[in-house]
C-alpha cells in the first residue's frame, strides 16, 4: 500500500512540476492573487464535479472504512494551503525559478523534524534520504549566484507554511473521506485569494482571458488533480518519505522545461537529479528490501 501511496505523490509532483511554467507565464499580465483565485476557481469547480458524481461511492467507502466527513478538516488544512500558496506566488516576482524551487523545498528537512516533535518515529534512512534529496535540489535548481531578496525570506517562511498543510493532511488524511477534504480546502483558499485579489489588485477580464490557459492547467491538474493525490497519496505514505517524493516536482519541472520548452539540462542539473532520485531510493529501502 505504500508503493501506491508513492505513485501518487509522484503523480502529484509530476502536475506540480508541470504547472511551474504556468504559474510564472500566469501572472504576465495579472497579480499573483488574480491568477490563484481563478486558479483555484477552476480547481473548486472540477472537484466539485467529481464530488457530486461519485457521492454514492464515498458513502459507500466512509461506511465501510468508518471514515468522517472530511469538510472541516479541509477548511483547516485550506488555511495553511492559502498562506503557503500566496506567499509562493507572491515571492516569484522577486525571485528565480530555480530558487523558489531550492527554498520551498526547504520542507524535505522541516516536515521530518515537525513529524518527530508531534510523536512519529522517523528511521534514519529517512535522514539520510531527505539529505540526499535536498542536496540534489541545490545543484538541479541554484545555478546563479547566491544573494537574498525579499522575495528568498518570504519563500523560506512558506516552507514552514507548507510543512504544516503537509503534516494536517498526514494526520487526518486515512480518517476522513480524501475528497471532501481536497474539495474543502481548495474552496477556502479560492475565497481568500478572491478577497485578496480584490484588496490588493485590479483585475481585469481581458487580462485573466489573456492568462487562460496558465490559468487552466494550473486550476484542474495543480489544484485540482495533484492536491487531491496528494491526500490520498499521504494515507499511505510516511510524513518523511512524502516530503521528499513531493518535492520532484523540481526534477519533472526541469525535464518540463528540457522537452518542451527545448532548455538545455546541465552536468550539474543531471547529477542533482541523480541525488534526488538516489534520496528517494534511501527513504524507501525499508521497504525495498522487505523489512
């Protein structure tokens, strides 16, 4: 079961990693609330699709499993998504891709050490693991000279921000039902990123229809699809070993980039990706080799 909790979150990577260009081609003519309210708009509508369409199933499930309704908890997990996300998003007109990436991925060591303190026992392999990963990230992701801006401590604060949306959905994600919770915490977030997009912005049709499709595929793959493998990915998955397997993104992202946008892959960028992969093979090698 843990193998499939893996392929998930690494389905959840994948669209993360994907959507990336998106998310910075978004926000050419918008603010970066504009593009996550209508992001997120899309994202509450597509689930809320699926919601609808497979009620009876999930009442089915949540008898059988004995699961609670996942609505609330979702709204609470939404809060820590919003702040996360907003202050990602908001960093990136200061920042570079490959930094943003490096310093929200600061997560893989912050989640482990957040895990210990609430009471779950971390192997050393998942150290050792997480490690290896995040000294992967350094090289496939910093290329540039390192300097700090505004936009850099922002994304270092996110990390906490993410670390806390990844440790709620660990601890309620096998007890409630996975897409109340996706669909709950999505809606919460698409309203205060509206309220935001009206405080602080003055969007414009023509310019979100001018961002439509960065709009789209950040708003059904991103927010809808991969955080919903996210929560059903984390039943299964250790807190530690879904930090890391989460944070390919910046691998699928840089292989986005080399296949469809024709950018060159470094020496430097392959050995990172290397490393990435060879943290995830340490995370995993309890399970492996069977122990």
């Amino acid at each position: 079961m843990q193998i499939r909790g893996a392929l998930m979150l690494l389905g959840a990577s994948f669209f993360w990693g994907t959507t990336f260009v998106a998310q910075l081609a978004g926000m050419d003519g918008i603010g970066p609330f504009t593009y996550a309210a209508s992001r997120y708009f899309l994202g509450f509508l597509f689930l809320s699709a699926i919601l609808i369409y497979t009620r009876k199933a999930r009442a089915i499930e949540r008898r059988k499993e004995k699961l609670s309704h996942g609505f609330l908890i979702g709204l609470f997990c939404g809060i820590f998504l919003f702040i996360a996300s907003s202050m990602q998003q908001f960093s990136m007109l200061y920042t570079t891709a490959g930094k943003a990436a490096f310093i929200t991925c600061l997560y893989i060591m912050f989640v482990p050490l957040g895990a210990a303190f609430l009471g779950k026992k971390i192997f050393p392999e998942n150290w050792a693991g997480a490690i290896l990963a995040l000294t992967g990230l350094y090289f496939l992701a910093i290329n540039e000279e390192i300097t700090i801006n505004i936009g850099d401590v922002i994304l270092f604060f996110s990390a906490f921000f993410w670390t806390a949306h990844i440790l709620a959905v660990d601890k309620f994600a096998a007890k409630v039902d996975a897409m109340e919770l996706s669909t709950a915490q999505i809606f919460i977030t698409m309203i205060f990123s509206a309220f935001a997009m009206l405080i602080f912005e003055s969007p414009t049709i023509e310019a979100v229809k001018g961002a439509a499709f960065p709009i789209f595929y950040g708003g059904i793959m991103s927010s809808g699809v991969a955080f919903t493998l996210q929560i059903y990915g984390q039943k299964y998955a250790e807190p530690a070993a879904a930090a890391i397997l989460m944070s390919f993104e910046s691998i699928f992202g840089a292989l986005s980039g080399w296949l469809i946008l024709g950018e060159e892959m470094t020496c430097r960028e392959i050995f990172g990706c290397c490393l990435m992969i060879s943290g995830i093979i340490v995370t995993q090698w309890r399970i492996i080799s069977g122990k």
